[in-house]
C-alpha cells in the first residue's frame, strides 16, 4: 500500500485546521497588541452585536484575557470554533485514510 497516497487526504485535512490555528493565533498576537488603545471607532456594534455582549457575557467572565470585551468574547467564541474544528477534522482524517484502505484493492 502507497503510504503517500493514503496519506494525502488525511494530511489535506490537518493542513487545513493548522492553517486556522495559525490564523487564530495571529489574532491573538494582534489583540495582545492592540489590546490598549482606547479609540475603538470602528467596533462599534449594531443592536445585534449589542445582544450578544449583553446576554451572552457569561462566556468570557471566566475568560479575561483582553480589557476590551470585544476581544475577549471574539476568543472565546473562535476558541469553540476551532475546537469543534478540530474535532471535525480529526475524525474526518481518521475516516479518510480509513476509507482509502476499504477501497483499495
């Protein structure tokens, strides 16, 4: 059996969810940064925006990474994401390679 072929939709899959984590933690890198400053004029929320921090603040209370809300409840919420992100991609990469050995004769 091919090891590279087996592998490759597998690897597809993790390179994927690698490529989120790096994008997450950019962001975070970039909130750390710019987690001072104190002319947010281009956050401001629609109503929306404004439910959400009102009702959903238990999330980030236990979560304080950031003085600025925003950040905070956007971390926790991307958090769960790539959580669940990476739980998808795990089985799928399991279930992938798993499938190619099946179908190979």
């Amino acid at each position: 059996m091919d090891k590279e072929h087996v592998s490759s939709g597998a690897r597809k899959i993790r390179y994927c969810w690698w490529i989120h984590l790096l994008i997450f933690v950019s962001a975070q890198l970039a909130f750390f940064i710019v987690d001072n400053y104190s002319h947010w004029v281009i956050f401001n929320l629609n109503p929306l925006g404004e439910w959400v921090e009102a009702n959903l603040s238990y999330l980030w209370d236990w979560i304080q990474l950031y003085e600025y809300q925003l950040f905070n409840l956007v971390t926790v919420v991307w958090g769960i994401a790539l959580i669940i992100d990476g739980i998808i991609s795990f089985f799928n990469a399991i279930f992938h390679s798993t499938r190619d050995d099946i179908s190979k004769p």
